[in-house]
C-alpha cells in the first residue's frame, strides 16, 4: 500500500466517481450488484486498481468482469474529467477475493466449533489416568511441630552447613597464608 497523501486521495476519489458512475451512467445489462471495496494508485499516480465485488452466481461474476473491462474507456475519461490530474492513470479492475476467503473462513471457524464440542462432550465421562495434579510440590511443614521443636532442627542445620564449609575448605583456618 502507498503512504504518499496524494496517492490515496486520489484512490478515494476515484472510487467515488467510479462507483457514481456504474450506478447512474453504465447501462451494461451484463453489469451486475457490483461494489467497489477498494482501490489503489501507485506511488507516481499512473496505474489504478480496483477491486470490486459481485453478488449472484458465478456466470453474473463473469457477465460483470466483461462490462467492466468493456466499460473502462469511459470510466477512464470520466475519472480524468472530474480529478483533473495531468495523467489520467489507467483503471485495471481485480474481483476482490475477500467474500470467497470469508467464507472458507467462516467454514473452518464452524468446524472448529463442532470439534470443541465434541470435546466438550467427551471430556465430561472422562477420569485422570494417573493423580489428577502429577506435578511435584514443594515439602509442607509439619504442623504437629511446635516453634521449639522448629528452632531446633533450624539450629541442627545451620551447624551442617557450617561444618561442609569448613571441610570443603581442606581444613585451612584463616592463618594460613
């Protein structure tokens, strides 16, 4: 997509004349329910693509196309009558495939639907194979433990850790050099 101001003024401009111009000028009886979703100009404002979308079956997507393509001079010149650009860019009209990649979409987001509720549903008989929490905890104190009792065994433990330091030093106290 082009960032330059002018380029996308002028696209919004075009679709509006475009779009006035299939309703009240272009008498195709091939034309179809069409809509112009979008339109893009490029950077030096000389090539215009428009997509657009038809309602109804395929054969009127074609009957459309056709029009369109047969109807571009004249929506070329109107384009450059009513912009006043220097260059009048040229129009080259694309069938827009979001309807199409909507309802694949839609499609897909329904069957996804469809197997979370069977899931759903045989989730709900279903039991652990194993504990229902296999994960590992963290060892509670005992409560039966009164404060003293817990001081202690805090006491015994500082004494080994302290006495693991002292060997794991070779047995050197601080006046060795």
């Amino acid at each position: 997509m082009n960032d330059n101001p002018r380029a996308l003024k002028l696209a919004d401009r075009i679709k509006v004349i475009v779009a006035t111009m299939l309703d009240t000028r272009v008498k195709d009886p091939r034309l179809g329910f069409v809509t112009i979703t979008d339109v893009r100009v490029s950077g030096d404002l000389q090539h215009a693509t428009l997509f657009y979308t038809v309602f109804g079956s395929d054969e009127e997507r074609e009957g459309t196309g056709a029009a369109l393509v047969s109807a571009t001079g004249m929506l070329r010149r109107e384009v450059g009558r009513q912009t006043g650009v220097r260059l009048t860019p040229t129009l080259e009209f694309i069938a827009d495939a979001v309807p199409e990649n909507a309802r694949v979409i839609e499609d897909l987001l329904s069957e996804a639907r469809g197997r979370d509720a069977e899931l759903e549903k045989a989730k709900a008989g279903a039991t652990y194979a194993g504990e229902e929490d296999p994960y590992r905890k963290p060892r509670e104190e005992d409560e039966d433990l009164d404060d003293e009792e817990a001081r202690e065994q805090e006491d015994v433990l500082d004494e080994t850790i302290s006495d693991e330091n002292t060997s794991a030093a070779g047995g050197f106290g601080r006046e060795q050099a």
